[in-house]
C-alpha cells in the first residue's frame, strides 16, 4: 500500500548515524522547513520532497493533506515495567513521612509488594492491562517500547511474563516490543537476595534462555538489591548465551554500577542517578547510553538527574519513562515537559533524547532506523496538533498530538 502525506509543517526529522550527543547549535540541521510531503509505502517512508512534486508524481495515491501540522518522530520508550497488576497507591503516604525506597521494601512494599496480586492474575487479566497501557503509550505518541519482566520473581512467573509480552508484542495497531528478563530485579517474599540469585543461575536464567522470548538481560544493581558481583555474574552468564545487556544502576547511591557498565559494555545504564563523573567518563569511553528516568524521582518528589553534565561532556543519554507502579506514567511528552520546563533543557534535544537517541538501544523488530524520519527509516511518526513542533513537549496532562502513523498506518486520537 502506497500513501502520501502532504503540506507538512516544520519536520523535526533528527536523520543521522548514531546518538547525538553535546548541546545542539544547529537546531536547522535536524527540522526541515514546511512543505514538504512525505511517500509512504507500506510500513516505509520512502521518499520525502516538495509536496508539489510528489503530488504530481504521485496523483493517484491516498494523500492526506497535513494543513501545515508539524511532525515529529515515533517516540521510543526504552524503559518501561509494562506488565504488572495490583496498586501500590498507599505508599505514598509513607513516602510523604519522608520513609526511603529502601526502607519501604524492608516494610513489605515497593517491588515484592506487586509480585503477590502479579503472580494471581490471570493470563487475560494481564494482557488487558498491556493492551490497555499499550494504547496509552500510543495515544502519547510512543510507536515502541522496550519491556522488562520483573514482577515474577520466579521462574514459572518470569517466563509467563514473558510469553504474555510476546502475545502483546504480535497485535496489530500496538506499539512494537523489545523485551527484557529483569528476574533479578528483588528477591521474593520469604526469600533473601543471596538464595534467590543462586535459584537465578541455576535454574531462571537457563530457562529464560531455552524460552528464547527475552532479547536483552537486565538487573537492578543497587546496594540493598543486587551487589556489584551478582550482577556481573547474571549479565556475563546472559551474554554467554547470546542475550543484549541493560542495567539498573545508582538510583539511590553511587554503587559502583557505573564501572560494572563501562566494563561489560552494556548497552545502556540506566536511572544512572547517582554515578560519579569517572564512572560517567568510562561509559561514555565504552559506548555505554545513560537511560535518564527522571518521572521516578518526580514520583519520589526528589531531585532531578544531571542531564546538563552530560551535555558539557558530549556523553550519549536518552530518557524513557520507567513505567512501573511507583511511577505510573506512559507519556514521553510529559517526561519530555519535566526535561524542558523543570530542567532548561531544549525541546529539541529533549526530542533526540526520547526518539533517535533512545532507539538505538531497542532495535525495532523490522531491523529498520526508527527514531527518526528519513528515507528507508520505519514509517513511525507523530502529527502534531499545530503548526509548532515544540509543542509536543509543552502539554502535560494530554496528548500532543492529533494522529501517529504506526508502521505506515495512520492512528487518530
Ligand atoms: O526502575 N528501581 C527498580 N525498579 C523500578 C521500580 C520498581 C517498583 O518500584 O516497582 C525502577 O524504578
Ligand atoms: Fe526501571
């Protein structure tokens, strides 16, 4: 199937190799001025010129008439807890008396607080909840997310997490999926961290590999979870067996994550709250991404991340929402609002940093350039509604925009 879209505004298209790193001067080297049009064919974009011209070359074609609305890329959320079930709403009380992440998980809450009402819910219940925060997402412009189990804690349960995500992963109209094995994300009720990453590595992580759904290993590195050590030997064992690498690190403390990152040369460390500039310095050297999650500590009413550092530094960083039930929010732009309206970040690096940067650490499925609009790229994009691309990340509370073409179709919300 063949289509145009024409009479575009302003296209912040962000088309290049790689991350872009370092403050951007330039901002015309990646938004093209309005009028062009853009050839779709099938889950492709593959042309994009004057309007006119492709108007009359291709006159036959369905065309849809942008009226001068602005573009901007399918956003890529490359950090997300997607499938969970219960309500973790009462913690906030607690976290309002000023008691720690930390100290919450001692009491019973926090991560293995959501394990008991995940592991009961059934098959179905949990993939309506999927599909219903894959909507969201999408209503939000995210085109793709990565998603980590985590919630299990189990072997049984991890992998039925997994194979649930799969299911979610192969519906049409739906962002696509990149998951994620996070079993060493807690230990368990009634279990301790030591016991549970020996049942890790003895019996989950060959099950998750024999399974084959996961793509990538994730562990949640952080004194009080999981040691420097434990997380080398999951993370080595998983790459042995052919898995792509991610991981949790220095959310609460500098724990010493950022060297275990630069070392194995993960793909992308994230939270990265906390991690000192050497350690900053060796990922970057390393080609390791900083994933910014900056709702949780706006969940936590703590303090934001330094994402101005990594400018001066010209280090790679993305953001993503970490949707998870201490930070329920599955909307890019209003993680986009906290960047530049608490942050003084650019809107169009706070763009890069949830689409062109972000994407590079979650492939999409077609093994296609997502992130970005250029030709040969997947035709994932976001209509705005108006004719001001910045406007995408200036509305929180509500989507930004009025359509999002998904794999070359076109979603109005
Ligand atoms: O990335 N901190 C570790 N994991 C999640 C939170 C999980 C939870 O609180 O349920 C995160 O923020
Ligand atoms: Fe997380």
């Amino acid at each position: 199937m063949q289509r145009l879209l024409t009479n575009a505004g302003p296209i912040a298209h962000l088309s290049g190799d790689g991350p872009i790193t370092g403050v951007i001067e330039d901002e015309s080297a990646y938004v093209s001025e309005s009028g062009l049009g853009l050839l779709i064919e099938d889950h492709v974009i593959t042309k994009i010129a004057e309007s006119q011209e492709l108007l009359s070359e291709y006159s036959h074609l369905e065309t849809l008439d942008l009226e001068g609305k602005a573009i901007v890329p399918g956003l890529v959320d490359s950090h997300t807890h997607l499938l969970w079930a219960g309500d973790r709403s009462r913690e906030v009380a607690w976290k309002q008396k000023g008691i720690s992440y930390l100290e919450i998980a001692k009491m019973g809450g926090g991560i293995a607080a959501t394990v008991g009402p995940t592991r009961t819910a059934s098959d179905a219940d949990l993939t309506h909840l999927g599909i219903e925060r894959m909507r969201e997402a999408l209503r939000n412009g995210t085109t793709h997310l990565e998603a980590k189990s985590g919630y299990g804690l189990d072997t049984e349960t991890e992998l039925r997490m997994l194979s649930i995500a799969e299911g979610l992963g192969a519906i049409q109209r739906l962002p696509s999926l990149d998951l994620t094995w996070l079993g060493a994300h807690a230990a368990p009720m009634g279990s301790d961290i030591d016991t549970y990453f020996e049942e890790i590595m003895s019996e989950q992580l060959p099950a998750v590999i024999e399974q084959g759904i996961a793509r990538s290993a994730d562990v949640f590195c952080e004194p009080g979870w999981f040691s420097v050590e434990q997380s080398e030997e999951i993370l080595q064992h998983s790459r042995k067996k052919g898995l792509d690498l991610r991981i949790h690190i220095d959310e609460f403390v500098d724990g010493g994550g950022g060297e275990l990152a630069a070392d194995l040369k993960v793909s992308t460390a994230d939270h990265a709250h906390y991690t000192n500039d050497d350690s900053r310095m060796a990922m970057s050297d390393a080609g390791v991404n900083t994933g910014f999650l900056p709702g949780t500590p706006y969940s936590m009413g703590e303090d934001y991340p330094p994402f101005q550092k990594c400018l001066e530094n010209n280090w790679a960083w993305s953001v993503a929402t970490d949707f998870n039930p201490n930070c329920r929010t599955l909307s890019l732009p209003f993680i986009g609002s906290l960047l530049v309206q608490r942050n003084d970040i650019s809107p169009i690096t706070a763009l890069v940093a949830c689409s062109r940067n972000s994407a590079e650490t979650t492939p999409h499925p077609s093994g296609l350039i997502h992130g970005q609009i250029k030709e040969g790229a997947v035709a994932n994009l976001n209509i705005v509604d108006g004719p001001l691309w910045e406007s995408w990340c200036l509305q929180p509370g509500h989507s930004p925009f009025a359509a999002t073409m998904l794999e070359g179709e076109l979603i109005f919300h």
